[in-house]
C-alpha cells in the first residue's frame, strides 16, 4: 500500500500524535508498504520524518477551507497513487478529505489520540463525510464518539499504541549531575493538559521533607515561563529542571527511577507506555487511556488527577519500598511487550486498511457499472 501521513501541527511542535505517526509509518515502511510524510517545510515533524528517511510531502494547512493546498494534495494523490491517508488535526482532514474524493481510490482516516471533536454539527460533517473513519487509542474516545450517534458501528476503530525498543537503551547519567538522589521524571508539552503545576507543587513539599530526589520535566510549551515561575517561587531551581525539548527520551526514563504523569486528560500516553517497557515504576493519573493500560497497584499506580497530597505519598511509597517499585516494573513490561507491541498496532492497522480498501473499491466498482 501507498500510504501519505498529513499533519499540519505548529511548526515548533512536536507531541504524542507526530510520535504516533512516525512510528507507524516506520513500522508500516518495515512491513513492505511506502510511506510518506507531510506537514509544514520547515516543521519538527516533517524534520523527524526526515531523520527517518521518510520521503516528504511540504504542505501548508493555515485554515479549514484551503483551496489551493486541497488541489496540491489531490494531484500528490493522484500522482502517486495513494491509497491511504492518515490525518491528524480537524482542518487536515477538512482540507485534505476533499482531495481524496477527487481521488477516489484513496481511504481517508482521521487519527485521534485525544478527544478532538465535540457534539457540533461541523465536526459531524466532516468525520462522517470526509473521511472512512477515525483510528483511536482508547475505549473512553471512541465510547463518547459512539454516544453522539452519528457513526455507523465500527465506523470508530481502537487500535492501542504500540512500542518497539532498540535492543539496549543507555541510561542517561544523571548520577554525574544529581549524585545519588533519585530522579523523579515526567514528560510532555508543557500545556495545562498535562497537569504539572501539581507535579512541582508535589516537589515543593516533598523536598521540604527529604534530601534524596530531584525532578526532571522533559517537553517544551507555552507554559514554560509559568512553570519556571512557580519553581523558582518554591525555590526549587536545584530540584525541579524543566529539561527542555528530549530527542533522547528513552535515555532519560532508562535512567531514571520514577515516572510520573501528572495529566487531567490523555489518550494513550506515548512516555507512560515507554516507561513501562523499559521496567521503570509507574505513577499516573486515572485518565482516559492510562485506566486501560494500568492495573493499579499490580503494573503502576493510579491516582485522581490534581490529588497534590495522593501524588506525595505515592512517591514517598515507591522511594521507601524499592522491592515494590521494582516489582511493578517488572510487571510493567510484560504487560506491555504482551499488548502493546508495535508489530501488534502494525498488524491491527494493516488489517484495518485492508478491509476499507476492499470495501471502498467494491462500492466504487458497483456504482461504475
């Protein structure tokens, strides 16, 4: 299959949904299909495509009616013929949904991995007429998709995340730095979503009480500045660091000890999954996704979102009882190298893709003759 990634994200940005699709397409590459990449020119998305060596597709998608980028999409189309097309934000799939009914053969799907459509007739349009249905990594999106009645059954598809590790991850070296103090990390964009004013506000008062651990932030964010801000007025610049953009994510969860989500909404969090994998102990907030991965004090920890007080004590928990933490981790990767393998999500999607192609040609070929 020919398959074409669209995602106009900010150029600057660069979260859990261009993640998803860098690696599917690497896993869809490996397993025979050609794959390409498009975004914004000179877009961190576009860029990691590239260091994947992705072939790529610049296209700019300002607004939700774009004429002149639709025509450029529908000749890419045409020209090499596509047959899938995985959109990311609500004005892809309103831009480049139109280019894919002028190219009849080619399947549209909108790929969420959040809760991005509300009840509103515009949302209802476009997903249920521009596209041949929408991809989802947990149950809790596509049950409230399902609630709005406008979907015929199956119309929304879950297919979890899937995580491949190389075969030896290098553990960053924190100790160089921090000595011997336990490192309590979390990762993200530093938006409200992810709920890490309560992560520092956890520190603030965990630090107060104990000398043995510092918290590290990786992602970048329009709420760098307030966050800074909160820091310093907690006078934690020597425990709390916000670590700024991570190419190396996987370097920083091998060397750490704790991973934390702090979010109040998620879908299927790309970081949580890789810590588990990498059998690190896990404390996240009961949201969305997380409740589909997590059994809570089997393979992590579970928590209700802006608990500052339930967050402090879980930590402490896995500080004080190593055996536990240990334990959970262990626990953490098998759960995941068992369902949330990324030949398992390739598998799913090629299976998917299959079946809607199949479907889309033959209802094409009855109204051809």
């Amino acid at each position: 299959m020919n398959i074409l990634f669209i995602n106009s994200i900010g150029t600057h940005k660069f979260g859990g949904g261009e993640k998803w699709m860098i690696t599917a397409g690497r896993g869809l590459r490996d397993a025979g299909h050609t794959v390409w990449i498009g975004g914004k020119k000179k877009g961190r998305f576009v860029a990691e495509g590239e260091k994947s060596a992705f072939s790529t597709f610049p296209i700019s998608i300002h607004a939700d009616i774009s004429p002149f980028a639709t025509l450029r999409i529908a000749l890419f189309l045409k020209k090499n013929n596509i047959d899938i097309l995985i959109c990311n934000l609500n004005k892809d799939v309103r831009v480049a949904g139109p280019a894919a009914k002028l190219h009849k053969q080619t399947a549209v799907f909108a790929r969420h991995g959040l809760l991005l459509c509300k009840k509103r007739w515009k949302y209802k349009v476009t997903l249920k007429h521009l596209t041949d249905g929408i991809i989802t990594n947990s149950t809790s999106v596509k049950s409230t998709y399902d609630s709005y009645g406008w979907f015929d059954n199956g119309f929304v598809k879950v297919i979890y995340n899937g995580v491949e590790l190389p075969q030896r991850v290098a553990p960053y070296p924190f100790a160089q730095r921090f000595g011997t103090r336990k490192v309590i990390l979390s990762a993200g964009r530093l938006a409200a979503q992810k709920g890490f004013t309560y992560l520092v506000d956890a520190a603030a008062r965990l630090c107060q009480e104990r000398d043995d651990l510092i918290f590290v932030i990786a992602g970048e964010g329009k709420l760098k500045a307030d966050l800074q801000r909160q820091i310093e007025a907690s006078r934690l610049q020597q425990r709390v660091f916000l670590w700024g953009y991570a190419s190396n994510i996987l370097e920083l969860i091998a060397g750490c000890d704790i991973f934390v989500l702090s979010s109040l909404y998620e879908g299927m969090p790309n970081a949580v999954l890789e810590a588990m994998a990498l059998a690190k102990p896990v404390i996240a907030t009961a949201v969305n996704g997380t409740v589909e991965l997590i059994e809570d004090g089997t393979n992590g920890i579970l928590l209700p979102p802006k608990r500052v007080d339930v967050l402090i004590a879980q930590i402490a928990l896995l500080l004080d009882q190593p055996a536990f933490a240990h334990a959970l981790g262990n626990a953490a990767a098998n759960h995941v190298a068992r369902y949330f393998s990324l030949s398992r999500m390739i598998h799913d999607l090629e299976n998917l893709f299959t079946k809607t192609i199949h479907a889309k040609n033959t209802r094409y070929a009855a109204k051809s003759s």
